[in-house]
C-alpha cells in the first residue's frame, strides 16, 4: 500500500494555519438568512420573500448535511449568495445560489425548481449542478467539461456568476481539504477560474481568487511576500499619504471633487510580476499606484490634465480605456508619472459607474440599473461565449479547444482599425493574420498580403494599437501552416487548422499518386493502366473504398507504395514479386511542400545534402540525410523502404538544423553568439549549455537557415569569435 508522502514541516505550519482559518464561522458560516435579507436593500419586500423561501427549500433538502469544516451545510449556498447580494445580483440569481447544490445532494429536479420557484431558477441550478463535476483527473475529462461550462454560460450568464461565487466560498475554506485536493483545486482556480472573472470584469473577485489559490497552492511562498508586503508598507505610507493628499488638494483648487486612494498590489500579482519580469521584490514595490474616482466622464479627462501638470508624464505610458474599453466592459483611464522625489506612479482615472464595472465587471448593471452601459458590457460577455461556441465548433477535439481557452483568458487588447474605420479589439501580439481572422473566416483563409498604414508589411508582423489594418486576399488564397508560428487568437489559429486539415487531404493524394506512379514504374505501369472497376477487392484488403483515400493512405504513410503496387499488380499475375523501390526514379521535394513532407529532426537536412526518405505513419515522407545514423536499422531492417529523393531547383523556406559550439566560458558569450547568427540572417530556435569544465562548456545551437551555403556563411562567421574552440554540425 503506498504511503502519502508528509508535507515538509515548515509547510505543515501553515497547511494547519489555512485549516483553523478555514474552520472559523466567520470564514466557513459568514451569513445567516437575516444577515443575508438585512443586505439586499436593493431588493422589493415580494423579491425577499422569494429569497426566503428558496433558503427554507435548501435548508430541509441539506437537513442532516455538514462541511468538512464541521457547519451545517446550508452555511455554504448562504455565504454564496451572500458574495453575489455584495455583487448586487437580481433575486433570481440570489436564489439559484440558494438552491445551487440541490439536484446534486437532494431528491429534487429540475422540473420541482422550475414549478416552485420559476424557470430562470431553475436553469441556472441545473447549469450549475452540470458544472458541479466539472474537473477530472484526464486531461480530456477536463476540456471536455469546460465545453460543458461554455454551453452552459451561452443559455444565461448568471450560471457562471453563481459558479464562481461558489468557487469562492470553496477557497475561502480550502484548508480543511487533503494535500492533493487543495493542490489540484488551488491549480484549477489559478489557471481557469481566476481568468475567467478577470475575462468577464470582476476585479474583486479575481484579485481574491488569485491570492487564495496562490496561498493554497505555494503557502511558503505567499506568506513571504505578504510579510514582505507588510514591512514595505509601513515605509510607503507617509510617501502614499503625502502624493494623494497632493492630489486631491490640486483636484479641488479645480474644483473636481474626487476620491483619491493607493492601489495595493495582491501578493499573487506580485509574483507573477517577479517571476515574468525577473525583478526583484523591491524593484516592483517601488511603484506607488493611486485610483482617481471622479462623478463625470468628462471629469476624468480634466483631472488627467491636472495630474499630467503636478507630475510629469511618462511618454508612451498612457492608454485611454474610456473612448475604447476593454473587451470585458473595463473602462478607466491610465497614465505613468514621475512623482515628488523621482518615485515613479501609475494612476487610474475613472468615474463611479466605471469602479462599479471595473469591481464587479458584467455584475455591475444592478449598482446602476438605470444605465445602458450593462446592455454593452453583457454583450461583450455573451460576444466572448458565442466566440467559444465557434471555438468549440472548428476544435477538432477537446484538449484543442482547451488550449484556445487558454489563449483567449489572458488577453492583452491592442486596439487597431480596418479600411472603414471600425476598431477591433486584439490581443497584444496580434499578427495581420489574426486580424483578417477576426474580420471573417473566409478573409482570413484567402489572405495573401496585408498594408499596414497604407504600407505594404509581413504578414508576420505585429501589430500596434491605432495602426490601420488592410488585408489583400485572392479567390486562391489558402492557409499556410508557418501562419501557426505567429499568429495568438484562438479564432485564427482554430480556423487555420480546420483549413489546413482538408489541405493535408488533398496534399496528401498528389503525394501518394507521386509515390505510387514510382512505385508501379518498376514494371513499366502506370496508375492510369491500372482498372481500378476490377481491384475492389484488393481496396477491401487494403481498408480503402476508393482510388483517393488508398493515394491519402499512401501519402500519410500509413501504407507502403511497394506494397499497394505489389497487389495491384498481382491481380493479373499472381505470381508477380516485390517491387523494387531503389529500382525507380528519386522523388522530387521542395521545401514549401507542406503537411506531408516532413524533414528528420535527428540529422536536420538542408538543401544541398544529399537525401534519402522513408514513409511513416503519421508524418508522411521523411527527409533525412544519406549518411544519418538513426536509418542503421531501417537499413538492415527493411533496405527497401528507404527511397532516393533529391532536392529541386526551387526549394525554397527555412530549416532546422543543429551546431555544436565547444567556447571558453565567459559571461556574454550566448549573447554574443546569438547576435552573430542574427547577423549571419540565421534564426535561432533554441539554444542549451553543457558544462563540460570549469572553463569550456558546449552549446547546442538550433538554428534555421536557407541551405547548405547559408549554413556555411554562418559557420565562418561564428569561428571568427575568438571564445570559440570547435564548431561542428551536431547532426547524425
């Protein structure tokens, strides 16, 4: 029986610190129902009653039931609703967040919700209840079960609401689950749920997620950087006092009356933030954030005058959410600044109703009722969700929707204009080819050239904010598989590969009559002497039921062309032999030629060397060179599935190869090795460092060039640096 392995003692210190605080009825048990009905002053006495009632319900189908946290069970569904009346939520969702566990711990359905309490409520608690299992051990349980959470948020998005309230309450008394499921669950919120609050706008709520799962998940870590926090705090706060005391005090010699306050960074950001940027501790406390919350729009924009006059502006630091919000509803204004002292500051500019949205993102609609601005921000939720539903559509199964999910919940919006003027919204990084992608399907599928501010530019280039994007296409524009190299959006990548998908079809059927009009040519016969009326049942034998998927089989490399030439041909002579693949002609290839050609990463041929193939399942033909060492025991294996090829005058493209560089040690000699290839108009793909001594370590080189004399260029090149002892290609 194996033996769970024990937590390292200084982490069992605050493994226990997380479970007493989890046990604590101010964490566990936070709500009653009078405490819970006392705060929805928002709500009609009738939408109360409501409440009650569904409270009553949940209470007698959880009777007998408790937490691990030893409370009664029903604490939890009244905390959860407690969370969303601090969201403002309507009753309705009030009382899904009631009922929110009961399909799944009672005898009650659907139908019983729906008949007592109304069909919206019980919509939302059936959505919930579906998404109640939602993570498994496999990966693909795991995709599979966030398709289920999109389809679920499509029908009404209050479903994730409650979802991610009770995700909440759950990680507030985290500490009273096993080793492994605080582990696994923390993770789970940190990679999904977290994003997802920050993709729909509710800062508050990501902001706790995130520190909770980050002290869940690395406590000794956290308790750190809070302590850490808690000490540079008191060495700010007379610095803090006296910048928002400035500005509020130059505020309203103008006459704007606003809130000034210092933003503090969650511990869980910051080690983001050190562990992304590779700073120190104290190189990111030494930014001092301040929020400005004005009563009027136009008010922001006067107080950032008054602010860019008190202190000096950072040039490029300045982005104007309020004309173009984020695509979560987020609207704010966001200058840099140099402060009293030289201290550098990042204000954010915004009104009330802005706070509210950028708080409790879509939520915020029940703070101002009154307002149209929830109509846009819900929009931009459901526009991200249809999205999803498109994603889900193109994947071509749940772990590729999964990573496209990844993708879309950690956006960085650049803004950019079409011909017309409309901006669209793209995440930072975005690549012309996205932003075709984003105009409609089709125009990114027969893309071919782009302009950029009436420039003609790569179609690999990446894009700025307030750039105007125009995209030239052609009828026979198609998708090329190097686009999967730059381009970010899901919606581009998804579509590529669907395009590319039926490419790789008819690719490999021009491949497969190449290699079995060669493979016929040993006895002077052809794919067009053949009579393929009379061969069904040697198509039956090979598992095809026509001429083009037996060419598709062929070109894959799921099936020899020796061996579909030998029983086609042995259908008018039985007694017909092997075909002889070194007897017929070498094989044409050219380096753009796609999905089917695929080039040996063991010896990296380039054009120039001299080549040989072989087919495999999967990957089609592939390239080697003549002289590699891992096609030995193919060699003595099966001789005859190895088969000449040859370069053709017109290759073109890059390709991968391997140099191994022997260098004296000494600090910058990576750096200066890699500027060189740049300069030599090599690329490198990667690069790794053997210590072989305490003066001489090895690097490994993986670069892409254009062929052999290129490659040569670059290795003259590379001996001429004096730290460099041997170079060699690394190739078998």
């Amino acid at each position: 029986m194996s033996r769970q392995r024990a937590e390292p003692s200084s982490q069992s210190f605050f493994v226990a610190q997380l479970a007493a605080h989890a046990k604590q009825t101010a964490v566990a048990a936070p709500a009653t129902i009078d405490t819970l009905t006392d705060s929805l002053t928002y709500l009609n006495e009738q939408e109360i009653a409501k409440v009650r009632a569904a409270h009553s319900y949940a209470t007698l189908a959880h009777e007998g039931q408790s937490r691990r946290t030893g409370h009664a069970y029903i604490t939890h569904p009244t905390a959860v609703a407690q969370i969303l009346a601090e969201m403002r939520m309507d009753h309705q969702t009030l009382m899904a967040a009631l009922l929110h566990d009961v399909i799944e711990d009672s005898s009650a359905s659907k139908q019983s919700l729906g008949e007592m309490f109304g069909e919206s409520v019980a919509e939302i608690v059936d959505g919930v209840s579906k998404l109640s299992k939602i993570f498994a051990n496999r990966d693909e349980a795991q995709a599979e079960n966030f398709q289920k959470m999109a389809l679920a948020m499509a029908k009404d998005i209050r479903v994730i609401l409650v979802k991610m309230a009770d995700r909440l309450h759950n990680m507030r008394t985290i500490g009273v689950m096993s080793s492994s499921q605080r582990k696994r669950i923390a993770k789970e919120t940190l990679d999904f749920y977290a994003p997802i609050a920050n993709r729909l706008g509710i800062h508050t709520m990501k902001s706790e997620l995130e520190d909770l799962g980050f002290k869940a998940l690395y406590p000794l870590r956290s308790d750190r950087i809070e302590r850490a926090v808690i000490s540079a705090r008191g060495n700010r706060r007379k610095l803090m006092e006296e910048i928002s005391s400035t500005m509020t005090a130059a505020l309203n010699r103008e006459g704007i009356s606003a809130e000034v306050v210092g933003r503090e960074k969650n511990a869980f950001s910051i080690y983001k933030k050190m562990k992304s940027k590779q700073k120190s501790f104290l190189e990111i406390m030494d930014v001092f954030g301040f929020r400005v919350v004005v009563d009027q729009p136009d008010a922001c924009y006067r107080a950032l005058g008054i602010v860019h006059n008190l202190y000096k502006p950072v040039a490029s630091r300045f982005k104007d959410y309020i004309a173009i919000p984020k695509v979560n509803g987020y609207q704010s204004l966001h200058t840099s600044l140099f402060g009293m002292h030289g201290v550098p500051i990042e204000v954010q500019i915004r009104t009330k109703q802005m706070e509210a949205v950028a708080e409790n993102g879509i939520a915020g609609h029940w703070l101002y009722k009154s307002d149209g601005d929830f109509d846009s921000n819900q929009q931009r939720a459901r526009q991200w969700i249809k999205d999803l539903m498109e994603l889900q559509r193109r994947a071509g199964n749940p772990l590729e929707f999964i990573e496209s999910l990844k993708i879309d919940l950690f956006p960085d919006e650049i803004y950019v204009f079409t011909p017309n003027g409309k901006i669209l919204e793209l995440p930072n990084g975005s690549s012309p080819v996205d932003f075709a992608y984003s105009v409609h399907t089709d125009v990114g599928n027969r893309c071919i050239a782009c302009r950029i501010d009436q420039k003609l530019a790569p179609l690999s280039q990446q894009l700025q904010s307030g750039q105007r994007v125009e995209i030239i296409t052609t009828e026979d524009g198609r998708p090329n598989p190097d686009w999967l190299t730059f381009t970010v959006t899901s919606r581009a990548r998804s579509a590529i590969r669907h395009e590319l998908k039926h490419q790789q079809q008819g690719e490999s059927v021009a491949l497969g009559r190449k290699l079995l009009n060669r493979a016929l040519g040993n006895a002077n016969k052809s794919i067009n002497d053949l009579d393929f009326r009379r061969l069904r049942k040697v198509f039956t034998e090979l598992g095809v039921r026509k001429l083009d998927e037996l060419l598709a089989a062929i070109g894959n490399g799921e099936l020899m062309a020796y061996v579909a030439a030998q029983k086609l041909l042995a259908v008018d002579n039985p007694d017909y032999a092997a075909v002889e693949v070194q007897g017929g002609g070498p094989i044409a290839i050219r380096g753009g030629e796609g999905l089917v050609i695929n080039y040996g990463k063991c010896c990296g041929p380039l054009p120039g060397d001299h080549i040989v193939g072989h087919m495999t399942a999967g990957k089609g033909f592939v390239v080697h060179i003549e002289t590699c060492t891992n096609l030995n025991e193919l060699r003595r294996r099966s001789a005859h599935e190895i088969i000449p090829a040859r370069w053709t005058s017109t290759t073109e493209g890059e390709f991968l190869t391997t140099l191994r560089v022997d260098v004296n040690r000494r600090k910058g000699i990576v750096a200066e090795i890699a500027a060189e290839v740049a300069a030599a108009d090599a690329g490198v793909d990667n690069i790794s460092v053997k210590e072989r001594s305490a003066e001489i370590s090895t690097l490994i080189i993986g670069t892409t060039v254009r062929n052999r004399s290129h490659l040569a260029r670059l290795m003259r090149k590379l001996r001429n640096i004096t730290s460099v002892i041997t170079l060699s290609r690394a190739n078998n």
